[in-house]
C-alpha cells in the first residue's frame, strides 16, 4: 500500500463514517435547561440563530422536567463528562454547586461588547456573584408587586402608600368603604405567599447585610436570628391581620382563589407575583397598575431593592471550553434573545432592552421587565435561600403566626432553634 492510501485509510478510520472532516473542527458544548412549554422551540432557534453565526461551535442541548432535573445534574456534575452549561436556580443550590467546586467562576468571560457582562445590569449580575467571583449568567427572573385596581383608587381619592404603615392604613380605610371588600387578599394554604411578605419586611426592617450572616449560618451561635427586627416583621403581619387586610382563614385559602378576588374586583389590592399580571389579563381585568413593597419607617432595606428570584446558567467547573460556553450564554441574554424569551415563555428576561419591539406583550408586562432591569439588589425568597430545615420552620411559624397559635417572638424562637440544630450539624 502507497502512503497515500494509508493516509487515505487513516482518515476513514479517524472520522466517523459520513462525518465531513470540518466538523470535527467544531467546538461542541453541551447545554442542560429545564422542559417547559415554550423552551425546546426558543432554544430550538436560538441554536440554529448562534450556530450560523458560529460555524465553528455547534450546541448539544438537552432538556429534562423539573423534579428529574434536580438528580440528574448532581449525578452529572460529580461524573467525568458533566455539561459544559446548566440550568439553576439562584440561591442555595447555585451557592452550594460553588461550595463544592463544581462551578465555574466566569469573572473572565463576557467582558466584551456582546458579552453577557456588557449586556446586563449590576442589579443582575450581583445575584450570581459569590465570595468574589461571578458564577453564572443570569437568563430570568420572578418579581413581586402590589396590584391595585385604579379606577377603584380615583373614585375613592386614595393614595398609592408610600410606607408600610400606609398600606395597614389603607387596609382601615377600604374596609370603610365597604366591609365586604377584602383589601388584601391573601392566600397562605400553601405556605409560600405570607413568606414572601416575610421576606420582603425582613429585608426592609433589618437589611440585607445583617440577614445574610443568618440566612447563610455563619453567624455566631449567640447571636444567629436573634436581631429583634425578626421578630418586628412577624409583627408587621400582626398589624395586616388585625387590620382586617386579609380574607377569613387565610390558611385554608388557595392561592389561585386570591387572585379571582382581584380580577373580579372583590378586592383592590394584592401582593403577588409578576406572573400574576398574565393572570389578571387572562381573567379579562386590566385596569390595574403596580408599586413594590415601600420601606418601613425606621428600617434598614435599601433603596432600590425589591423581591426577584433568578433563574440562570452555571458552567462546569469541568468545561473544556468555558470561552465558547459563555458565548453561547451570552448570546441567550442579547435584546433579541430577551425578547423571544419573553413571548414564547411570558417570563422576565434578563436583558429587557428589546421588550419594546414586542407587538405581543402587553404594556404591564413590559413595565414589570423593566423594573426588575431596575432593581439595585435582588431579594430572594426565603424558602428558596435559606436551608430546607430552616426555611420549613419559616413555613410553620407563618401558619402558626396567622392564626394566632404562636407570637411573633415564639415563631422566632423555633425559627432560631432549627437554624442552631441545622448549623451545629454541619
């Protein structure tokens, strides 16, 4: 045999029958996201847009429902082959991933024009920044508002609050008005709407910086949850119940029963999420407009903060090619991307920079994107941030609060008690 036939054979042994030889030039990275309706179309195209634009990366993506997700990426992540990019939930599951070295700090990546670093906010960017280091591309976001119903507002010359108290007060006078209208609807047989309410007062009276030793356990036994203000924001909740702001039984109200309350007009005001707006719509209401939980009088929150929950992309701390990875990141979190993110899944982008182009989103969704792009620091919820057995006893001590079966102070000595016993185990 000639040397050009052995070259010949080589070659055909090299590549994978009926592979061209310029494809394995190209750099692959493998992308995990999560399975929701919408998802596998805007990937679907943005993978066609990034590769023709790329020619020399191609993604393999591949997508899972929620609950099978959660195994398969901490199976992946401690095996030899993990993706280069995946889907995760900002707070402790993202944090814990950087614990145990098994994500990427990207602080080097995305820095140029089209970078994901020059495309989004501050606001943004700190949710994935940790002990130095930026550990991921934000991609959406949940946010919080009050609703009010604003021809209800003007016929009855009421004022959008601008402190706490304020919204107690308005409690007082819109039962005035009519006692048969609940001012506040709210919810809780779930659990999770009255800690949202917690959340956000816990950040309003003690501040972020004080909260984050607690929330993460690092702060001396002696003085872990026992920061009075703690015990302020239970009694804040106190204040809305004996206000009458809230529904009968607010326990065993469903949360999907509080929102049909707004739409249909038997309550002025909520607090609830900005997917709620799509809800209202839907419903056929529309005469309503948004303001973000206002400050306590004496508290420390921040100016500029708000209730956000992130959702984004980690890469492997494994990744061969974190360069080509955070391109693919990067071009997920563009104007355009943003904007199909926003009309195929009706969910906050990111990059809310070309929301206006949308013919198909409404004006209220439009304004909650840009407020979220607004936000100086997010506030995540409390039962995504803090340890599951912590976040629990948060849980309880909201049902126990509401119903009057526990104090403020008692639910904060069961909140305090579970974090000692959860850190004194670690």
């Amino acid at each position: 045999m000639n040397i050009w036939m052995k070259t010949l054979t080589a070659l055909a042994v090299a590549l994978p029958l009926g592979m061209p030889a310029a494809a394995q030039d190209k750099v692959q990275v493998k992308f995990w996201t999560l399975k929701n309706p919408g998802m596998d179309e805007f990937i679907a195209g943005r993978v066609e847009a990034f590769e023709e634009a790329n020619p020399g990366i191609e993604i393999i993506y591949e997508d899972f429902p929620n609950e099978a997700y959660k195994t398969a990426i901490q199976v992946a992540l401690n095996g030899s082959e993990p993706p280069d990019a995946f889907y995760n939930w900002v707070g402790e599951d993202s944090s814990r991933f950087v614990r145990e070295g098994l994500a990427m700090d990207i602080s080097d990546y995305g820095t140029g024009p089209d970078g994901f670093q020059s495309l989004l906010s501050d606001g943004w960017l700190s949710s994935m920044r940790q002990d130095g280091g930026l550990y991921g591309v934000p991609l959406e976001a949940v946010s919080k508002f009050f609703y009010y119903n604003v021809p209800f507002f003007e016929e009855h010359d009421l004022k959008v609050p601008e402190t706490f108290d304020d919204v107690v007060q308005m409690c007082r006078d819109i039962r005035a008005i009519d006692s048969n209208l609940v001012p506040l609807p709210l919810g809780n047989s779930e659990r999770w709407k009255l800690i949202h309410w917690i959340t956000m007062l816990n950040e309003r009276i003690v501040g972020q910086e004080a909260t984050s030793v607690d929330y993460s356990l690092s702060a001396p036994d002696d003085e872990l949850f026992t920061n009075p203000g703690y015990v302020e924001a239970w009694e804040k909740v106190v204040e809305l119940r004996d206000a009458d702001c809230f529904e009968d039984a607010p326990n065993a109200t469903a949360p999907e029963l509080s929102y049909v309350m707004f739409s249909t007009q038997a309550a002025p005001m909520i607090y609830c999420g900005s997917w709620c707006a799509g809800i209202f719509d839907g419903d056929g209401f529309t005469d309503y407009a948004m303001f973000r939980m206002p400050p306590v009088e004496g508290g420390k929150g921040a100016d500029g903060t708000n209730f956000v929950i992130i959702q984004g992309y980690q890469v492997s701390a494994k990744s061969k090619h974190p360069e080509e990875t955070v391109k693919w990141l990067s071009f997920l979190v563009t104007p355009e991307s943003g904007r199909g993110y926003a009309e195929a899944m009706s969910r906050v982008p990111s990059n809310p920079s070309g929301l206006e182009e949308s013919e198909s989103l409404t004006d209220s969704f439009k304004w909650i994107a840009n407020d979220v792009a607004s936000v100086t620091a997010p506030i995540n919820v409390l039962d995504v941030l803090l340890d599951n057995n912590v976040s629990e006893a948060y849980l309880n001590a909201g049902v126990e609060v509401l119903n009057g079966s526990k104090t403020p102070q008692e639910a904060m000595d069961s909140v305090r008690q579970t974090a000692l016993e959860v850190k004194n185990r670690q």
